[in-house]
C-alpha cells in the first residue's frame, strides 16, 4: 500500500513537470494612424478581443471618422456617450484639474488652427487666438456617463494625448478577462504591461533621444528600463517627431498650450510618465510638457506615490538636455 502511494506521487510530480507553459503569443497592426504590437502569453489566440478592444476606442474617439462618438459632438450631431467615452474623458479631466487647466483636451480648435488637426494650418494672430481660446476650457464642458455638454456649440474635443493610453489599457483589460497575466501592449509607444516577460523577467523598453525626427528613422536610445511593479502603464510625450516648419524656418511642435493658445515652448524635451494605467501616464506626460519643468512643480508635488516621471530638461544650447527624475523612476544604470 505504502509502495502504490509512493509511485502515485511520483507519477503526479512527473506529470506536473511535463506540463508545458503556455506560449508568448503576438499581434500587431495599425490603429489610430500609427503602430501598435501586443505580446502575451495565453493558451490560444486573443487577436480578437484585442482588435475589439482597439475598434472600441477607435469608434468613440477617432475625430476622423464620420461614424464615432467624438466626431457627432464635435459637429454637434449627438450629445449621447457611452461608458468608454466617459472613461477617457474622466482621465483627461483629472489632469486638466491637476496641471491647473494646463492639459485640456477641448484644445481641438487650437490644435486644427496650428494644423495638427484637420486644417492646414497658418500663422495665427493674437487676435485669432484670444477668440480661440474662448473655445477652450474643460470647466466650459460637462459629461455624465451618458451625455455631455458643453458651453457653446464651437466647441470641440480632441483624445488625441489620452486615448492611445486608454487603448492600450483596455486591451490589457480584454487580456486579464480572458485570463492573461503576462502582456505587454504599446500602441504608438503608449505602454500597459502586466506580469512578465518570456524570459521570466520584468518587460524591458527603450525611450529614446529627443533629437528631431519627423519620420522616425532614428532609434537612439536615451533609457532602457526594467518597468516596474507587477502592472501599470508608461507613456512618453514629446515634439521632436511631430512637429511644423513655419516659412521662417522656426520649429513649432504639435503640444498646444490651453494657457497661451500657442505651441508650448518649454524647457522639457520628453516626458516619461509611468502610472497605475496608461492613460494616466499619457496625459500626464502632455501635461508636462506644456507646463515645462518649473511651473510643473506644483503639479509634480501632488503627484500619488504611485507615479514617477523622467523628464528630458533643455540645457538651452540646442538639443542638450539634462535628465530629471523622480526618486522611484527605474532609471538605467
């Protein structure tokens, strides 16, 4: 008897060690006018709930496309929202309460103006953009998780610096639903990640140089990290691969500030934000660079412990920089 029970157990140790992990697994495609990729690891292929995911966002905050939510309230033909339309404007307005007004994602008429938007673009006057400026305000728009409103019908929103981090956000949430623990989803380079990476190890990513590329033809790395925590998001904002030549040859880039009504001309030349979710980080990381490195410092001291920041500071002679982080930012070594 005691033998049978020996030679039970050792045939459950041997069966439990043949049991194979299951594999890493990859997606990849186009959303939002740029790249996106998602490794996880699952049992079988969840490309898609996670193309759901990406079409959910896409149908909601895609100012583009004739057929979604942001495009019917920008040209006042609905007032109606959903719950993922309530979701990323929610995280918008945390930050634009937090960067004192500084983030503000009813700039579209400001950003169309510049020609980040819809519109060409040209050289605004001061007269031009006080009269703008009257469009913007988060505190002039009102939503519930069904309807918004806002103060004058000129009004228009613009997701575009939180709804790449609410996206990849909701994917890692499709991923968790369907049992997922180990992901990392980038779309654009707004990161959520979760668990590990196929090697067992914490999801390593690269930020890199703010040097002037338009087409991303440079991959220099500044930084490469080890993301930290079991998950949580990461965002990266900067103007240094969006941005205009003026006919006077000044760069402008596409960060609008809702203060000035002009493109941000800060100090910070990226901001790396990681936070409990992306779309946190993604906005935030806008935030900061409209604000610049010292007038950011009220809204750096009431960050939560939770968030940590690396930002890269003009030095004022070109596109030298001095790296500043927060104490708890996995910096490189």
């Amino acid at each position: 008897m005691r033998r049978t029970i020996i030679l039970l157990l050792l045939s459950l140790i041997l069966l439990s060690g043949c049991h194979e992990e299951a594999p890493y697994r990859s997606a990849e495609g186009l959303i939002f006018g740029t790249l996106y990729r998602v490794t996880y690891q699952a049992d079988e292929d969840l490309s898609d709930q996670i193309d759901e995911a990406l079409q959910e966002v896409n149908r909601v905050a895609n100012p583009f496309d004739s057929t979604s939510m942001i495009y019917a309230i920008n040209n006042n033909l609905s007032m109606t929202v959903d719950s993922t339309f309530y979701a990323i404007y929610s995280a918008a307005r945390s930050v634009y309460e937090l960067s004192g007004g500084a983030y503000d994602v009813t700039i579209a008429p400001l950003v169309n103006a510049w020609g980040f938007g819809f519109e060409a673009g040209y050289p605004l006057t001061q007269p031009q953009v006080d009269s703008l400026l009257e469009l913007v305000g988060m505190d002039k728009v009102s939503c519930t998780p069904t309807e918004l409103t806002k103060a004058s019908p000129s009004m228009e929103l613009d997701f575009a610096s939180v709804a790449k981090g609410y996206a990849s956000d909701l994917v890692g949430e499709r991923l968790r639903r369907a049992g997922v623990t180990n992901y990392l989803v980038e779309i654009g380079g707004e990161i959520a990640y979760s668990g590990r990476n196929p090697r067992g190890t914490a999801w390593r990513i690269g930020i890199s140089k703010p040097e002037l590329d338009s087409l991303g033809f440079n991959q220099e790395l500044q930084e490469v990290i080890d993301l930290p925590g079991e998950r949580g998001g990461l965002a990266t904002s900067g103007n240094y691969r969006n941005y205009k030549i003026a006919t006077d040859g000044r760069i402008y880039g596409h960060t609008i500030s809702a203060l000035s009504g002009y493109p941000a001309e800060t100090d910070i030349l990226s901001a790396s934000v990681i936070a409990p979710t992306c779309a946190e980080a993604d906005a935030l990381a806008t935030a900061f660079m409209v604000l610049g490195y010292e007038s950011s410092k009220a809204m750096r001291t009431q960050l939560s412990s939770d968030i940590s920041y690396l930002l890269f500071v003009s030095t004022g002679d070109s596109l030298a920089f001095t790296p500043i982080s927060s104490p708890s930012f996995p910096r490189s070594h």
